[in-house]
C-alpha cells in the first residue's frame, strides 16, 4: 500500500497514473489513501480526492471500491462537515445517472443507424447466423452489451448510497431525494424487479430505524420535517407502484404509510390523504374487494368537500356519483355464508384490518373499529348528503335498484340509464385532486345487480317462470351468464330457485303464506294500496277537540317544561363538577406520572449509556479478533486451494495451530518453491520448442526453396503478360490523344484570344491591386513613422525628466552636504572659543594662586619675629592650646620638639612647581622617600589636565576650583 505525507500527493500520483492510462492503479492508490487510517481528520483537499475517487469508481464500473469509499468519508466528516458527504454523493449519483443515459443513447444510435454494404441485402451473413445462434435481435443485443452494464452500476449506485444515508439524521432530504430518483428510475424503465426490492430496502430501514433506538446519529420521526420527508417517500412508492400496476406493493405502500402515521399517532395532511384514498380506491377495484372500493370512495368525497374550497359544482357531483356507483357495484349478498370457522375468522381481521386502512384509525383497540356491510354504507350515503350530490340518472338508478319493486319493467328502466351514465365521466378540472373518473367501469357490476334484483323480485312473485321468457327479460347477457349468476346467488341464500333444462323452466322454491317474503310482499302492496286511495279519496279534516277536553294543557306543559330545565340545569352542573374533579385527579397523577417517567428516563439514559461503552469497547476487542481471524483464514484457505492444485502437499493438521505468522511463512515457502518449479517447467519447455522449431526449419528449407523457383516462373510470366498490356494500352491512349488534339485544334484561335482577354483583364486588375497595396503601405509607413516620432518624443520627455528630477536630488544633497559642513566648522569654532576662555580663566587663576602664594609667605616670614616678641607664659604644654578662631600651625600643635624646630620653607611647593602645594607639603618635601605625585600621575598618562568644563575631583581639598584662600588646609 502506498503512503503519502499528504493527500495532495495522492491525488497528483492519480492523475498521473490516469494521463498515462492506468485508471485501475489510480483507483486503487486513492483507495489506499481513504481507507488508511492515517486520515481520519476531515481536510479539504480529501473532498477533492473523493470528487475524484467517485469518477474512477463510476468509469471503471467499481460499486465495491465507491461503497468501502463513500463509507469511509461518512466516518471522517459525520460530525465536521456533513454537507462535503452530500456534495460527493450528489456527484455520484450525477456521473452514474449520466453515464446510463449515454449507454441508452448510444444504444439508439447504434440501432437507428444505417449501417448495411449493399442496400438489396436484407441483413448480413454474420448477422443472421450470430441471430440463429444467440435467438436476439440486434436491440436486444446492443441493450445487453451497451445498456444493461452501466444501468446495473446506476441500480447499485441507487441502493448503495441509500444504505449510507439508512441513519443519517443530518441527510434526510438526500435520502428521500435518492429513494424518488429510484423510484423515477424503476418507473421509467419498467425496472418492476428493483422496485419489488426497493421497496422492501425502504421498509427494512425503517424497521430498523424503530428497532435500534439508541443510535447516535438516528433519525427523529417525530420531528414534522423528517416525518414529512419519510410521508412523501411513501406516497411516491404509492404512486409508481400503481402506475407500474404492481397492486400487491401498492397495497404493501399503502399498510407502510398506515403503520408509520401509528408510530407517531398523526394523521397527514388533507392533500397526501386524497392521494392515499384515492390509489385504494383503484387498488379495491382491481383486486375486486368492491365493498372496500366504495368505502374509500366515500372517503375522498368527504375529504374533497371538506377541505377542497376550490372544486367545482360539477367535478363534486362526478365524485357523487362515483360514490354511489361504487356503493351500487357491491354484492346484495354476504360471501361468508356458509363459510368455515378458520374461513370466518380470516375474513373478520381481514375486514379489521381493512377498516383501519380505510378509516385511517391511528387507535388499532377492537372496540374502537366500525364494521363494513353494504347496507351499513348505503344508509350512511343519504345521511352525509351524498345522494343529493350526485347526478338525476345515478339517483334514479339508485331508487330502481334499492327501493322500487318492478318485476317485469326493472331492466328496461335500468338499461337506458346505464347507457346514459356510460356516457358520463372523463377528466376532472385542475382544482380536484383526482385526475379523472371513470363511471362506465362499474356498468358491468350494475347490470349484475340489476340481474340479481330482477330475479330476486320475480321469485316473489312467480313460482314458475320459462328459460326464454327470464332471457327476454334480462337483456345484459345471455342465459349461460345468467346461470352463473343465480348459481352464486343461491349459493350464498340470496335467492332460491332451480333450472329444469329438460322442460326449459325456472323454478322458484314454494314458499306458505307465513314466509317472510310473502308477508313484506303483502305489507308493501296494502300500504301501496292505502296510497293510492289516500290520493284518489283524499281524507276531510275534522277539528281537533283536545283543546275543549284539556283546557289547561298549555300551562301544564310550560310547567313540565320549565321542571324539566331546572333539572337538566342541576345535571349539567354537576357534570361540570364531576368532571372538574376528574380533571383535577387526572393533573395529579399526570404529574406524577410524569415525574417517575423522568426518574426511570434518567437512569434508563445512564445504564444505555454504560451499555454502549461497553458495547463499543467489546465490539472493537472482537472486530480486532475478527480482522485477525480473517486474514489468517484467508490465507488458509489460499493454501489449501494450491494444495489442492499441486497435489501431494503436506496438508495443516487439525490438531496443530494455525497462527497468521505461520500461515504467511508457509505461503512465501510455497511461492518460492513453485517459482523455481515454473523456472524448471520453463527450461525444459524452451529446450522442446528449440528442437521443434529447428526440425520445422529444416524440413521446410526444400520446399520453400521449389516453392520460389515456381513463384520466379509464375512472376516472369505475369510480367510479360502484363508488360504487353501496357504497351497495347500506351498505343490506344497515343492514338486517343491525336485525335482528341485534331478536334480540339479547330478552337485553337478563339482559345487565344481568351487567353488574351483573360490576361488583360487579369493585368488591369493587378495593377489596380498593386496600386492599393503600395498606397496602403505608404499608410501604414506614415502611421508608423508617426508612432516612432511620438514614441521618441516620449521616451525624451521621460529621460528628460528623469534627469531633472536626479539633478535636483543632487543639488539637495550638496545642500544638505554643505549645511553639515557648516554646522561642523560652526561648532569646531564654537568650541574653540570655549577653550580659550577657558584657558584665560585658568591664567587668571594661576595668577590669582601666585598672589595668594605671595602673600602667605610674608606672612610665615613675620611669624617667628613676632613670637619672639611675646612675653613668657605657662607650661610648653600649655602653650600649645591655642586661641580660639585663630589659626595655627601644626608644627606649633606638635609639642616642644615641634616648636623648636620650623619646617624649610624652600620645599613647599614641591621643588617649585607653578601650582601651590598643599598644607601638608612637608610630606613632600626633597628629604621625603616619597615624592609628590607628578603632573602625569594626577591627571593621567597623557600629562594634560582634563577639560575645565568637567574637571575630576581635586585629590587635596572637596573638588572645586576654589584657591587655598578659600578654605583653611587640613592635615592629614
């Protein structure tokens, strides 16, 4: 299997694979790269590769490849990107839809082409005998070979894509959308196989949508939009499977769409209900449950009165009187009579169940169903107004056939009125939802009726009746299907009567005068009777004389009256009350109800929940052992199948275990050992073909050497033959010209004044055309030494300016060159100043510290004098305290020694350096081991002393520039 650091190098290895026509190797690298599990993160560029996945599959015809494909996508964009899954299938479906419609055009064009070499021919050797072998015609088999392929591969696409999308919430619409575009192909290609069995894929999705519920993904059926979606996709199998007259699946739909509106205890709306009365009305019909027909007749009527305010006044009498026919089409008569007791009971839940699918009764309790019986819907049709709405003939049919007693004129009355509704029906107006309604499909059910009321009635009348008098009377069918129809009568009790054909009678059984026949018969003739003398001798009314009688009725009725009010009052309230408490007891336990149901929900969810982790782990543990097994089993099964080929194997041992590794070692042993077999197998034949092939070589060396010397002989002579044709023919051919030159020499001077008249005219006109051409020439040279002139003075201008602009960016850098410059020697100037004022500050000062030098040493110089002068005080160590405020020597402090000797005054400065010494300059003295630190030390290596404007710390006194003169020295 190949692997890619991303899947955009898969799909660019596809594409190469394809350009160089290896479209299997490029299904097979995507495929590899789906299914890896290295991908599992939905990207974008793997809807690209599945765009392209889904092309391969539907050109190489691969519905596994798309399938493990397309089920692959789904795990990795379920919960990311569920609408990229939609896009790849919809393509899908496009290419596959697509493809079968060229194969089918193909396949006409193939058939509608005219392709036949001699056209006196009727068909070709080949065609006729490849037709005796195979019993096809040439449709048949371009259908075969071109058609049935790829609508194989659309069919698969079909059920493929909805086994994808069976729980797919989030692709409801796409799966209602796949199931009518099955449907529409079933349909248009009178596939009625498929649809058997996409029918029975739709009803196993839902059984198992309803069985699992605990899924993740699972489709909500009592959210209205997915409730409708699954509605319409029955009502679509409904409609196809009635058109493809499929009646057994029709009726299937119709119990599917019954049971899904029981799972959710809703009825549908108005519209899709006149859809499903309307398909079981021609379902009925077909499987002849007539009873049931009219019922769903008298359904849609009620539905189209109710909620269709559009429908006019004459589409409504049509649907009348379908209903009414439909009602009169039903046997007088029970079939179950005399029916077994297994018998009875089927036909009581068939009838159940009928009925629940006719009254459409989400509630399946015995109690709540209606029982069906012709006389049942009869009463029901006058009491609904049915009757009223439906045309003159049909009612008039209905009074002959239900309520009047005419023996002898029954059927000549009925028999113009049947011609006229035969007449009646047709197509209904847009605003019905019933496309049309056909009443003369019920004329046979009529005069079938009218038979049996016929007979019915004149075997209450006569005992005896002849075969060709009853034949006469019955002018719909003849007597033999009029035997029939009393054989059935009487077998179900409806009539009683016998057929003598020895003596060519009708004989009705004999019945006494208390039979219950004769005794309605009677009834209706005396109240016939008192009819007609009330209306020839109509009665005189006489006054009433309760009044006189009872003079006070009419207050003893209005206190009867107002009792009974008073009464009926206190009943209703306290029904009012009653059903007040119950209301109050039913919120109660409701509630309650509702409270233990949210308890046992909860835990319900949590043990569903532990269920599934468990479920899950266990199911990877065992898809892990599964995929194990599998592959060792494979590889067993490939081992005995070579076994079994080779022969003399050493087969596996039952006992010994069978292990993947061991399998796998085996068949590489076995590949290697019938590979150095096949290389043997092959030497040998390689030395067997040598030998026969050196054998042939020289057996035929004579032979094809006699064969050339005769085809030399053959070859001379047909040169020669053909040679001495040539020369004939050159002859005929020279004498031919000759002649033709001596005739066409006659034209010879018109031909050159042609030639003449041609040229001139031919010369004129170049000359003209020359002339245009160099004057057009001379344009375009113009027009182009304009364009070079503009372009030049462009080109000028451009470099023109561009030079302005570098001249004046030049000039502003020498500005801005000399504006530094300026600034430089500004500042050199500046600071030049700077320095000597400030050398003329230092001299001052100098000047001003040789004052100050001056000075002190006269005054040290006055010193000892003036000591002398004093007179004799204390102690020495006394006169060492000294006055205060005045300044005193530290010689003078130091003691007697101190005060005996004076220090040189020629040391002080430091072996008179310009600058004064500090105080303590005896330190420094010429006699010192240590000298004063020169210039060079006190200021650097350089000997220069730093700038004034930041001078360094005074090493003898605080820092500052003040003189001596400014603060006494310290001693250290």
């Amino acid at each position: 299997m190949s692997t890619f650091a991303k899947p955009e190098n898969a799909l660019k290895r596809a594409e190469e694979l394809i350009n160089v026509g290896q479209k299997q190797d490029a299904l097979q690298a995507l495929h590899d790269l789906i299914t890896s599990k290295r991908y599992r993160a939905w990207q974008k560029p793997l809807e690209r590769i599945m765009f392209k996945y889904v092309e391969l599959c539907v050109d190489l015809r691969r519905g596994r490849f798309a399938k493990d494909g397309l089920i692959q996508y789904r795990i990795v964009c379920q919960q990311v990107n569920v609408t990229s899954l939609e896009e790849v299938i919809k393509h899908f479906m496009h290419l596959s839809t697509e493809k079968a419609e060229q194969a089918r055009s193909q396949a006409q064009a193939l058939e509608e082409a005219l392709d036949v070499d001699d056209l006196e021919a009727d068909k070709r050797p080949e065609d006729l005998m490849l037709s005796y072998v195979s019993g096809e015609k040439g449709k048949e088999r371009s259908d075969r070979e071109l058609v049935t392929p790829w609508f194989k591969f659309l069919w698969e696409t079909y059920r493929t894509v909805l086994e994808i999308l069976r729980n797919n919430s989030k692709l409801e619409a796409l799966y209602a959308m796949t199931a009518h575009r099955a449907f529409q192909f079933c349909k248009q290609y009178k596939r009625t196989t498929e649809f058997r069995r996409l029918c029975e894929i739709i009803r196993n999705h839902l059984a198992n949508l309803n069985k699992y519920r605990d899924q993740r993904d699972r489709p909500d059926l009592t959210a209205p939009e997915s409730l409708q979606l699954y509605l319409d996709t029955r009502f679509e199998q409904l409609k196809v499977a009635t058109e493809l007259e499929l009646w057994q699946e029709a009726f299937r739909s119709v119990e599917d769409i019954h049971g899904l509106m029981c799972m959710v205890k809703k009825t549908p709306k108005a519209s899709l209900m006149v859809v499903y009365y309307a398909k079981l009305t021609e379902i009925f019909w077909i499987s002849s449950s007539h009873l049931y027909h009219a019922y769903a007749w008298l359904k849609l009527f009620t539905l189209q009165k109710s909620f269709n305010k559009n429908l006019s006044q004459k589409d409504l009498q049509m649907i009348a009187s379908s209903v009414v026919l439909a009602a009169l089409a039903v046997a007088p008569y029970d079939h179950t009579q005399g029916a077994s007791h297994l018998e009875l009971e089927n036909e009581k839940e068939r009838n159940m169940r009928m009925a629940n699918l006719i009254g459409f009764n989400l509630d399946l309790k015995p109690e709540s169903r209606e029982v069906l019986s012709r006389s049942s819907l009869l009463s029901e049709l006058v009491s609904k107004g049915v009757m009223s709405c439906a045309t003159q003939e049909v009612k008039d049919l209905y009074h002959l056939l239900e309520h009047e007693f005419l023996p002898l004129d029954l059927t000549a009355k009925v028999q113009p009125l049947l011609s006229k509704i035969s007449k009646l029906g047709g197509k209904l107006t847009s605003a019905s939802s019933v496309p049309e309604v056909h009443l003369s499909q019920y004329i046979p059910a009529l005069e079938k009726l009218a038979t049996l009321r016929l007979l019915q009635q004149v075997s209450q009348v006569y005992q005896t009746m002849k075969i060709e008098s009853l034949s006469q009377m019955i002018p719909f069918f003849d007597f033999s299907a009029v035997e029939k129809i009393s054989v059935d009568a009487v077998k179900h009790n409806f009539i009683a009567m016998k057929l003598d054909h020895m003596k060519h009678v009708v004989l009705f059984d004999t019945q006494d005068l208390e039979s219950d026949g004769l005794r309605d018969h009677l009834t209706v003739f005396a109240e016939s009777l008192n009819k007609a003398r009330a209306m020839i001798y109509p009665p005189t009314r006489k006054s009433s004389k309760l009044g006189e009688i009872l003079p006070g009725l009419g207050e003893i009725v209005d206190k009867e009256h107002k009792r009974l009010l008073a009464r009926k009052s206190i009943i209703e309230k306290r029904k009012e009350e009653q059903e007040r408490q119950l209301l109050e007891m039913e919120r109660e336990e409701e509630s309650r109800r509702l409270k233990q149901q949210k308890i046992t929900e909860e835990a319900e969810q949590k043990r569903l929940a532990a269920e599934y982790e468990q479920r899950n782990k266990q199911r990877i543990l065992r898809e892990i052992e599964e995929r194990e097994l599998e592959e060792a089993q494979a590889l067993l099964e490939e081992h005995e199948k070579r076994s079994k080929r080779k022969g003399g194997k050493k087969p596996i041992l039952e006992g010994e275990k069978v292990t993947k590794q061991i399998l796998m070692e085996r068949a590489l042993s076995e590949q290697l050992r019938e590979r150095q077999e096949m290389e043997k197998k092959l030497q040998k034949l390689v030395k067997t073909m040598d030998y026969l092939e050196r054998a042939k070589r020289e057996e035929a060396a004579s032979l094809i050497e006699a064969a050339f010397q005769q085809r030399l002989v053959e070859e001379k002579a047909l040169h020669e033959h053909e040679q001495q044709q040539e020369i004939e023919l050159s002859r005929q051919r020279h004498d031919g010209d000759l002649r033709e030159k001596n005739r066409l020499s006659r034209m010879l001077e018109n031909k050159i004044i042609f030639e003449e008249r041609v040229k001139s005219r031919r010369e004129s006109e170049f000359n003209q055309r020359r002339a245009e051409r160099e004057e057009r020439i001379n344009q375009i040279v113009q027009a182009r030494k304009q364009e070079r002139e503009a372009l030049r003075k462009k080109i000028f201008f451009v470099r023109s300016e561009e030079e302005r602009l570098k001249r004046l960016r030049e000039e502003e850098e020498a500005r801005k060159h000399e504006e530094a410059e300026r600034r430089r020697k500004e500042e050199a100037e500046h600071k030049a100043k700077l320095d000597k004022i400030a050398e003329k500050q230092r001299q001052r000062e100098r000047e001003l510290e040789e004052k100050e030098r001056i000075r002190r040493e006269a005054l040290l110089a006055d010193g000892p004098s003036r000591s002398s002068e004093l007179p004799a005080g204390p102690e020495p160590g006394a006169a060492a305290a000294p006055a205060a405020g005045k300044y005193v020597p530290r010689f003078r402090r130091g003691g007697t020694e101190g005060s005996a000797q004076a220090p040189p005054e020629t040391d002080r400065w430091g072996g008179g350096s310009g600058r004064p010494a500090p105080p303590d300059s005896d330190k420094w003295s010429s006699g010192s081991a240590r000298q004063p630190p020169s210039d060079t030390d006190r200021w650097g290596s350089g000997g220069s002393r730093p700038d004034d404007r930041n001078p360094p710390s005074d090493r003898w006194g605080g820092g500052s520039k003040s003189t001596w003169s400014s603060s006494r020295p310290r001693g250290r």
